[in-house]
C-alpha cells in the first residue's frame, strides 16, 4: 500500500511539473496557471480514485475482520442456519475417525468433543446447523458445522467444514 501511495505522489508530481513547464513556455500565466492548479487537483484528486477502484477487491472489509470469530461461542446469530435434532446432527456427520477400517462414529476424529458437548447441554438448548456468509467461501475462509444455542446465544460447538 506504501507502494501504491508512493507512485501516485510520484505521477502527480510529474503531472504537475510538466504542466507548469508547458504553461510557462506559452507566456500567458495567470489564466494558465489557474488551469495547471485545477489540474493539479483534480490528478490528485483522481489517482486514489482510480488506485481504490482497481485494487478494492483486495481490501478486506472491516466487517469481516471483526466479525470472523476465534472461538466457536463467538458466532454471530446471522450464521445460525437451521435448528436440527441431535439424531440429525449425528447422522449427517457421521465418518470414520481414522481410516476406512475404523467403524464410522458421530463427527469422526471429533466424536469426543461431540461427546464432550451432549453433556453439556440443559434443558432449553437447541442444536443448529452454522455456516459463514458467502463472501469467506469465496475467499477461502469460510467453515460450518453444528453448535449448541441456549437463549439465542451460541453455547459451543464443532466446526465440521472448512475452506
């Protein structure tokens, strides 16, 4: 990003000088002058326009930075997707912990976390399926999976899928 604000002084710079040298020459210079100024501030106007435009892509967005979550309990309520029983949450994420030759168990290499987590449900407890909005899919950053919701608030849970 220094870079970039580096190069747009630069080129604004040169934009002006040259302008003035160009004015000068001619020998009218207040009109001239005026001109060269208006110039000059519309290039420095322009350039972060443009820079921004071009590499806004790039530029992750304040929402995502502080709506990405360090533990599970952190999930915002926008990414709870669907209220599911354990018997579904358990059957879809059912694998082999290890390998093709261990028995499939509830959650695979994570089924005692998933053990950990029934016992600490209550009475009122909800268990829901939790996905990441499209936009950390699509920048590879995006995880689901099933967790545990008391009072509308999340409790704990696993994250099943990442990207």
């Amino acid at each position: 990003m220094t870079l970039l604000i580096i190069i747009y002084c630069l080129i604004a710079i040169v934009t002006c000088i040259y302008l003035c040298i160009t004015e000068i020459e001619s020998g009218i210079l207040l009109p001239k002058i005026i001109k060269v100024i208006i110039l000059l501030l519309i290039s420095f106007a322009l350039w972060p326009v443009i820079i921004f435009l071009h590499f806004s892509y790039m530029i992750p967005s304040k929402h995502k930075l502080e709506k990405s979550p360090r533990r599970i309990s952190d999930l915002p309520p926008d990414w709870l997707l669907k209220k599911i029983s354990i018997s579904e949450a358990e059957t879809s994420n059912t694998y082999s912990p290890f390998n093709s030759r261990s028995a499939p168990v509830p959650f695979g290499c994570e089924n005692a976390t998933w053990v950990d987590i029934k016992s600490k449900m209550v009475e009122g407890d909800e268990i829901w399926m939790f996905s990441t909005p499209p936009e950390y899919w699509k920048n590879r950053c995006g995880r689901g999976g099933v967790c545990i919701v008391h009072n509308k608030t999340v409790i704990d849970g696993i994250i099943t899928v990442l990207n």
